[in-house]
C-alpha cells in the first residue's frame, strides 16, 4: 500500500506540531524551577546576612550530628589457634555491648608473629606465647606498654575415643595400641613447643616419635584427633571444652611441672594506636566478663 505526498506532509506536519509544543512545556518548566531555585537562593542570602559566624558554624554542627549516623569501630584481631572459642564468645558479648565489630584471623603464633613483621593489617594480636609480643614491642611494631598476659595455657592428652586414655603419664603410651599421635609443630606453636616437653620428659619421645603427626597449628592437631586421623594428640584444653565440641572422648590434663608455663600475651600493634575500637576491646578483655568467658574454657589467669 502507497502513502501519497499529501498524506506524507499532512503526518509530517502534525509531527512538527507536537514536538513544538513538548519543547515548549519543557522550557516553561525549567524556567519555573530556576525561579523558584533563585528566590530560595536569596532567601538563604538575606538569612545568612544577619547571622553571625558563630551562629552559623553551631547550626552546622548541629546538623552534621543529627544527620551523619556514628561510625562503628572495626578491630583486626591476630588470634593463636587455641584461643578462638573464647575469643567468639567475647567477640559476641563486647559486640552487643558497643557498636563495633571485631575481625577474627586465626593461626599459629609464629606465622601471625610473621606476617605482623610482613605488614599485616592487624590491630591485636593474642597470641599463645610470651615471646612474639615481647619481640614485636622491642622492634617497635607494638605500643610500648600494651602487653600483659591474658590467660595461661593447659594442656591435655586428648582422644575421641572414650576408652583409648585410661591410665596416666608415660603408662598411657603403653595400655593401649595406637599409630598415630597428633601434636602441632614446636617450632611455630606454643603448645607443640609444651607437647614436645612433655613427652621428653616422660622419657617416651623417642619411643612415640615416629609415630607423631605434627599439625601447623593446634587447630589443625585437634582436627586431626577429633576425626580420628590420629588416636591420640597434645591439644589444648580450651578446645576440649568448647560448646561446638560434642566429643567427650578421654583424656588425662598434663601437670604443668611437664612443661614450660604458657604465658598467653596480649599486645596492641601500632596500627592500632588511632583505633579506639581496639583499645575499648582491650579494656574488655581485662574486665570481669571477659576474664570469667577465660576460665570458663580452662585457662588460668594469672
């Protein structure tokens, strides 16, 4: 079907005629709202005029503490494997309590100590040693002062299965038969530091040591035993008595004249120095919730 050329102007010419008028509408808008933007421009002009600088900077103040919400506090807690069911609990008391939130990073003390020295984005570092605070305050990457000990450490002879630990001391490695034996690498854990004590001076190391599966933190050692890779294993006793743990398992607590003391220090990086997040969280852990969630899960305080 064929248009003719009068219809084609016709149809061209009501074209035009609408596009007009919507070009029209759209320019008496804006010019009644660039009116009303100058009369309250000089509305504001003859307001401000007759208000003085003190004034002024009091109502804006006023403002930006009504209408800018408060910050929340974020701390970037380096936590020792051993310490992280409390530190959760104390994580969700103190974050109800304030409005800031706490970032949990977990592993051996040795690796946090390393990657701290890297650069490492922390604020805290609770650690499951005395040594690695002390060293990072004497080499100026802590705040002087800040350290002090949290909690001390206990160690336990730990199975899931219920009867594999039933005598004590150097007689349980003889009662019953077992072929692996979980314990988490001294050189960067503490408590693998205290299992390798222990076993020394129980004179059974090297009866045992071939069958020893090192973990690289306490964590992954009560992995190890909790899934039954291994029989037996040197863990720390918090983890025994952690809610999440269903295992009763057996077990024999190792007496602390077996090994060096675990000191278990605290201290705040120098990142953390403009953070009064951390410091609040500092302060809490020294309190008597925080302290009573502590010995709840085993530790001595010192």
């Amino acid at each position: 079907m064929t248009v003719s050329p009068a219809k084609k102007y016709l149809f061209s010419k009501i074209l035009q005629s609408w596009i007009l008028r919507y070009i029209f509408l759209y320019i008496t808008i804006a010019f009644v709202i660039f009116e009303y933007i100058f009369r309250l421009a000089g509305f504001l002009y003859r307001f401000l005029r007759g208000v003085e600088v003190r004034t002024l900077f009091t109502i804006m103040l006023f403002l930006t503490a009504v209408y800018s919400p408060a910050r929340a506090g974020e701390v970037q807690v380096a936590v020792a494997s051993n310490f992280i069911g409390p530190l959760k609990v104390i994580k969700n008391r103190y974050e109800k309590e304030t409005d800031h939130r706490i970032v949990i990073i977990s592993g051996s003390t040795g690796k946090l100590y390393a990657q701290i020295k890297h650069g490492a984005p922390f604020d805290l570092l609770l650690a499951a040693d005395a040594l690695r605070p002390r060293l990072l305050e004497e080499e100026g990457f802590a705040v002087p002062g800040s350290r002090f000990t949290y909690a001390m450490g206990r160690l336990v002879l730990w199975s899931a299965l219920p009867d594999q630990i039933q005598k004590e001391g150097a007689e349980i490695f003889q009662h019953h038969p077992f072929n692996h034996l979980a314990m988490a690498n001294p050189k960067t854990a503490p408590y693998g530091r205290a299992a390798l004590q222990t076993l020394k001076k129980l004179g059974v190391w090297d009866r045992v040591r071939e069958k020893v599966v090192q973990g690289e933190n306490i964590g992954q050692t009560f992995q190890f035993v909790r899934t039954r890779n291994a029989e037996m294993g040197l863990v720390a006793l918090s983890q025994t008595l952690d809610a999440k743990n269903k295992i009763q398992g057996s077990q024999w607590k190792v007496p602390s004249d077996l090994h060096d003391p675990i000191f278990q220090d605290l201290v705040l990086l120098k990142r953390a120095q403009g953070n009064p997040a951390a410091q609040e969280l500092v302060s809490f852990i020294q309190g008597p919730a925080a302290r009573k969630i502590i010995a709840d899960f085993g530790y001595d305080l010192k």
